[in-house]
C-alpha cells in the first residue's frame, strides 16, 4: 500500500512541477476540471462574502495555520510549534483538525502532550468542545481554507518546493 501511496505522489508532483511536454499536455487535459474546481472556489467565497453562507465566531482566540497549496509544506509542525508556544506560556491550548489520518492526532499529542486535540471536521463544534474541556486557545492545523470559521489569526506556511509549481487550480496544478 506505501508503494501505491508513493507512487500516486510521484505522479502528481511530476504533473504539477514538470515542465516536460508529456506534463504539460496533461495538465491541459485536466484543464476544463481545473476551470470547474475554480468556478466553484469563487461561488464559494462570494457566498461567504455576501452572507449567503455564515461564518462563525470561535470561543477563544484562535490561530490557524494553513497554506495555499495542496499537500506537506510543514503546517502540522508549525501548529505543534504555536501550541507549544503558548503551552509554555502558562495556556492550554486546544488543537483543531478534521483527524481524517490519524497519524496527525497522533503527533500532536504526542509533541503538545498539556494540549487538548480535537479531531473533528466541523471546526465549531471542535472549539465549542475544547472550551467546554477548559482550552484556553485555539490553534487550528490546515484550516486557511475554512471560510466558515472566523479566526483571529492566519499563519500561511510556503513550502520551497512549491516555488517550481504550476500556478493552476485543481486539478490542473
């Protein structure tokens, strides 16, 4: 299974980083999706933005730490970073993220053990139970994304690799 998971990474990082014929026409191909996935983005922003869709408050101070493109670019080491920062500083942090891999959860509690982790898609309900369970902060691990969630802070991490990237939605690039 590790090997198939690699080379499904291999695969789309040669897509999104090549500059190869073979890539760029694929890319092409996968064009008319990449121009559905973007249509979506926006219709999903302006909801948002027009109050169509309700952006909730969250119960604590809250920082989330996510990036602008799709895979590894060290926002979960940054996150235990943040909530050990305020671990230290005499708080309780809470750690917020969808759990979808348990390996993540794993981690945190294991790097951030003072820290509550709450895995949970809805990142509400998430902070609602890491306040009821006595968080004095939030730190929320890949949620820059999350337009229905209102955070005090956004900490955008930029992975060096990403740099040689194509600058085309999903997913095209």
């Amino acid at each position: 299974m590790a090997r198939r998971h690699g080379d499904t990474h291999r695969l789309i990082r040669w897509l999104w980083t090549s500059h190869r014929f073979g890539a760029r026409l694929a890319r092409v191909g996968l064009l008319p999706a990449a121009g559905l996935w973007k249509a979506g983005m926006v219709l999903r922003e302006l909801a948002f933005r027009r109050g169509w869709r309700a952006a909730h408050d969250l119960p604590l101070p809250s920082v989330a730490v996510g990036n602008l493109t799709v895979g590894g670019s060290g926002k979960t080491p940054l996150a235990t970073w943040i909530a050990r920062h305020y671990a230290a500083q005499g708080l309780r942090p809470g750690i917020l993220l969808r759990g979808y891999g348990a390996d993540e959860v794993l981690v945190h509690r294991h790097d951030v053990p003072e820290a509550l982790v709450i895995p949970n898609p809805d990142r509400v309900a998430g902070a609602a139970r890491a306040a009821e369970e006595g968080a004095e902060v939030l730190v929320l691990d890949d949620a820059f994304q999350r337009l229905d969630v209102r955070r005090d802070l956004n900490v955008l991490v930029v992975s060096a690799e990403t740099t040689r990237a194509v600058r085309w939605p999903l997913p095209a690039g």
